[in-house]
C-alpha cells in the first residue's frame, strides 16, 4: 500500500518538478522583460544560476512585491516536501502525524498560491525607479508611464485585436498634452497636442509615422495660427498663417516643403504688405512690398534668388533709395 502511494507520490514530485521549473522560468523571465526589456532577458539568460535564485529578493526590495517570491520559493519548499513523502512512502514507513501536517500545509500554500495568481498577473507587470517609486504599470490592456517623481506620463490603451493602440501624454501638472493613435506599431490616425493651459496647440493626422493632410496650429490663447497641407510631413499646396485676431497675415504656395509659386502679406487690417514668385525656395521675378496705406514701399527684381533692381519709396511713393 505504501509503496504504490509512493509511486504516485513520485509521478506527482516528477509533473510538479516540470510545472514549478516552467513557472520560475516563465515569471522570472517576465519580469526581467517588463524591467529590462530584451537587454535583461539576454542577461538573465546569461546569469541563470545567479538570476533564479536572487531575482525574487530584488523583487521584493525594489518592487516591493513578495508574490513572486512566495511562489518560487515556496514552490521549491513544496517540491522537497513531496519528495520527501515520496521517499518515505516508498521504504514503507507509516505516515506521522507530523507527515500529515506537513501534507496539510503543502496542501494550505498550493490553494493560497492558486488565489494569489490573480494578483500576481497585475503586479507582475510594474517596473519600478530605483528610487521605489512606480515606473510602468501594465493592467488590463492598458500600460501606464510615471514621471521618476510619480506623476503620470502617458497611458497607453490597446483595442481587443490588439491591432489599434490609443496613446494619452500629460504633463507632470496631470493636464493632457497630446493624444495619438497607433496602427499595426506605427502612427496612423488623428492625432492632437495641448498647451499645459489646456488650449489645443496642433491638430493633424498621421499615416505611417509620417504627418499627412491637413494640419493646424493654434495660439496659446486658442486662437488659429497656421494651417497647411501636409504630404510626407513636408508642407505642401497652400499654406495660411492669421493673426490673433483671425485676420490673414500670409499665404503661401511650397512644394516638398519648399516655397515654389506666389506669396503674399497682409497688414491686420487686410491691406496687402507684398506679394513675391518663387522657384525653388529662390525669389525669382518681381517682387512688391506696400506700405499699409497702399502705396508700394519696396520694388525688386529677382533672377533665381539673385536681384537684378531694387527700388525702396516712402509713404507718399517717392523713391528713396535705389540699388
């Protein structure tokens, strides 16, 4: 009788042996990965004699986690209590009463780890500063960054397909300072940044990490500074620039993010201040310059961004100055 229950008791120290070295494996490389990323798998990898046995003391001190303590080295007492019974049962000596208290506590730290486990899958997935505070926080498809000092940084919000991932930053103030989305790893989707007033600062849309569309710029006040055509985060097509007040203060033509057609300038109170061709980012043909009251300020000719004549007049059109 004692012998057959040994053989079981052996088969049981044999599966839970196998058990018990996946689970360290696989906790302790976990949280090597969420502390070190790929860095700190390759040196536990390296380091696995010193690792194992030591990773659960940096865990408790630096995390200020003790489950992955507990099921590692408490797994170990488990695997030695069984082995033990095994060995008795096998040389068939009855079973003492310390024996059954011992079953009876192996049996207390395996229903004890099993509902630890939940707690265990979200505390696994924190890193910490060195100075204790919380680093990262991973829960429930959702990863939360802390500034060192412990102020939320960025939340990061995964779709159940895990194919889409909306990303939140803030400023160590807790106010937001830019929302964006993330396709298949890469940016693609609207995205938004914020002055720490809360007021919008830029709005736009991105597609495969690169700015594309329309995008606008706003003042800190909140009123709209700029707005352009994107392509390849280069502007491209027209561009238009305001004033506080919502009057045009320039319009402007670029390619490839170079200027190439014609621009103007405005006064705020909508007189035209100059108007110039270019090619290439070069000024090339006439150019013109007015004073608010209308009449021209400033004449000049242009070969490719080299002048050829140019004119300067006063207020009352006279020309003053000529070169």
């Amino acid at each position: 009788m004692y012998k057959i229950l040994g053989k079981l008791f052996t088969i049981l120290v044999f599966l839970f042996s196998i058990f018990y070295g996946l689970l360290t494996l696989v906790l302790e490389y976990r949280i090597l990965y969420n502390a070190y990323g790929w860095l700190g798998l390759c040196i536990g990898t390296i380091l696995v004699p010193l690792a194992l046995p030591l990773l659960p003391i940096y865990v408790i001190f630096v995390m200020g986690n003790w489950i992955p303590a507990l099921l590692i080295y408490g797994g170990g007492v488990i695997l030695v209590l069984l082995s033990v019974i095994a060995t008795r049962l096998q040389e068939e000596e009855k079973i003492s009463p310390l024996t059954m208290v011992l079953i009876s506590f192996l049996v207390g730290i395996m229903i004890f780890t099993y509902s630890s486990y939940k707690n265990l899958k979200e505390s696994i997935f924190k890193t910490y500063y060195l100075s204790g505070k919380i680093k990262t926080e991973l829960k429930d498809g959702e990863l939360k960054k802390y500034y060192p000092s412990g102020e939320l940084k960025e939340e990061i919000i995964w779709d159940k397909e895990k194919t889409r991932r909306y990303v939140k930053r803030y400023y160590k103030s807790g106010q937001l300072s830019g929302l964006a989305e993330y396709r298949n790893d890469a940016l693609n989707g609207p995205f938004m940044t914020y002055f720490e007033n809360g007021k919008l600062q830029q709005e736009g849309f991105n597609v495969n990490n690169k700015m594309e569309g329309h995008v606008k710029q706003y003042y800190e006040s909140g009123e709209l500074y700029l707005e352009v055509d994107v392509k390849n985060e280069k502007p491209n097509g027209i561009g238009k620039e305001y004033y506080k007040s919502g009057a045009l203060q320039s319009i402007s033509t670029t390619k490839d993010g170079v200027r190439n057609g014609i621009n103007k300038g405005y006064y705020e109170s909508g007189a035209l201040l100059g108007e110039q061709y270019f090619v290439d980012g070069k000024p090339h043909g006439e150019s013109k310059k007015y004073h608010e009251n209308g009449m021209i300020s400033f004449l000049g000719k242009f070969d490719h961004g080299k002048p050829i004549e140019i004119i300067e007049y006063d207020k009352n059109g006279n020309g003053i100055k000529r070169k």
